[in-house]
C-alpha cells in the first residue's frame, strides 16, 4: 500500500531521501523537495533508477525564505492532480557554530523559521488539495528534543544557543500539529507527528559534533509506518516516539501557550 502523491521535504539528503527510496519501491508519484538543484536532481535520478515505475518530480525552494515556500506550493497547486500525503521532513538543525545565531530571510530566527514557519506555511497553503484528495495524511517530523517556548524571547535575541533554538522550534512543530489536527477534524486529513529515531546519522547530527547512534533506516520505519499503516488511518493529533504514541513535553498542551503560538505564526507566515 502506498499513497499515490507523496510530498517529501529535505529529500536530498539523510531521513528525507531514506524516505523517497523506500516509498518509491512501492510505486505511486513522488514529490522531491531541495534546496540545491544539483542534489535535488542527483536524488531524483536515483530514486528513479531504483524504482523506475515511480513517477518523481521536484521542487526547488529554500525553506530559509517564506516567499520561495509559499511559491513553492503554488507551483504544486498548480501542477499536481492531488496530494494525499505530506512529509515535512527538511530540518536546521543546531548548527556547526551553535552559538552564532542566523536569522531567515524574512529575519526570523533560522530554526524557528525552518522547522517550524516553514511546514506550517506549506501545511495550509496544501490544505485546498490534501483535502480534495483525502483521505490523506500530513507527517511533521519533530524530535524528542524539546525545550519550552519562551514567549518574551521567542527569536533567542538572547541567550541563543543553536540545540536549543532547535529544541524549541520542535516543539513549536508539535504544537502546530496538534493546532491543525483539531481543526481538520472530519475532513478526512490527518496530521501527526514523530520523532523518527534518536542521533541518526545525518548531516545534521555530525555538524553539530555528535556520534550518531542508529543508521537512517531506523528513523524511516516508524515514519512510514504514519503515512501507510491502514490501523492509523483515523489517527490524528498525536505525536509518537518512533512507534508508541506517547506524550510530547507539557507545553504542547497548554492552550494559552498554544494559542500564543498560533497567533504569532498566522502574523509571520502572511
């Protein structure tokens, strides 16, 4: 069983092209997103020489630029026949110089804007063609590292530090996850939220100067298993560890925090 369009951030490298290549195997159309055209197409030819009964198109766009992600999701409006699963993969992680902070195109702290504006943005800007192909499902791959949003300094101007601007832009994800599964309710999309397994060996871990711990194959089980189990087909506002169903950090469950949340996202994202 596969969904037969799926969308996959940061498919160029690590989870995201571990994710391509197993659902490729099972046939439908692939969505690729990249940053970098020259990775981009380098998966996308070796996801098809892997699989070549597998339809695989890509998108360009720097998650970093709110403009370039809501461009980007015009363009697949405009292209696609429909859309039934989402996968919001593509990740900043703490960074190989933690503690010089960067900021996004729109000038918003890098983390914040990557991990969490960013999916947010291309999650509603999709919303029109997920749910006329629904039943579909949308996958927010978050992390157990999770730190509490500090509502006065929500862009770290101060005490910055990059895991933990990372942390924190995670939980801002899962938040929004359980923000958009309550709103969708009875549309027949569903939205959850994993972290797929812990100090994969990615990009992303070593940069920051950690020893990974598991390979990608352990962090694309349990995320695939969210896009394809027919068991989870009506599961929806939960976040898993791999693949219990567990509970995020208490934050995610305060409405007011939530509500704060989601009122400064609707004012960034445009």
């Amino acid at each position: 069983m596969s969904p037969q369009t799926t969308l996959i951030t940061g498919a160029t490298q690590g989870l995201g092209r571990g994710i391509a290549l197993d659902l490729a195997t099972r046939g439908g159309t692939l969505l690729l997103h990249g940053r970098d055209r020259t990775r981009l197409d380098a998966v996308a030819n070796e996801v098809r020489a892997a699989a070549p009964d597998t339809t695989v198109r890509t998108y360009l766009a720097d998650l970093a630029d709110l403009d370039q992600v809501h461009a980007m999701a015009a363009r697949i409006r405009a292209t696609e026949p429909r859309l039934d699963a989402l996968v919001n993969n593509a990740v900043a992680g703490g960074g190989a110089e933690p503690l010089r902070r960067e900021l996004s195109r729109q000038g918003h702290e890098l983390r914040f804007a990557v991990n969490h504006l960013a999916p947010y943005a291309l999650i509603r800007d999709l919303l029109p063609l997920l749910i006329a192909s629904a039943p579909a499902r949308v996958v927010n791959v978050a992390s157990i590292g999770q730190k509490a949003i500090d509502f006065d300094n929500v862009m770290l101007e101060h005490d910055y530090e990059g895991l933990r601007a990372y942390c924190r832009s995670k939980l801002a994800m899962i938040m929004a996850t359980f923000e958009l599964a309550a709103e969708l309710d009875g549309t027949g999309v569903t939205v959850n939220t994993l972290h797929p397994a812990h100090l994969m060996d990615t990009e992303g871990v070593r940069a920051y100067g950690l020893t990974p711990a598991v390979g990608i194959e352990e962090g694309v089980r349990p995320t695939v298993r969210l896009l394809l189990d027919p068991a989870l087909e009506s599961t929806t506002g939960r976040y898993f560890d791999r693949f219990t169903d567990t509970r995020a950090h208490d934050q995610a469950y305060d409405p007011r925090a939530r509500e704060l949340l989601m009122h400064l996202t609707h004012a960034l994202i445009g």
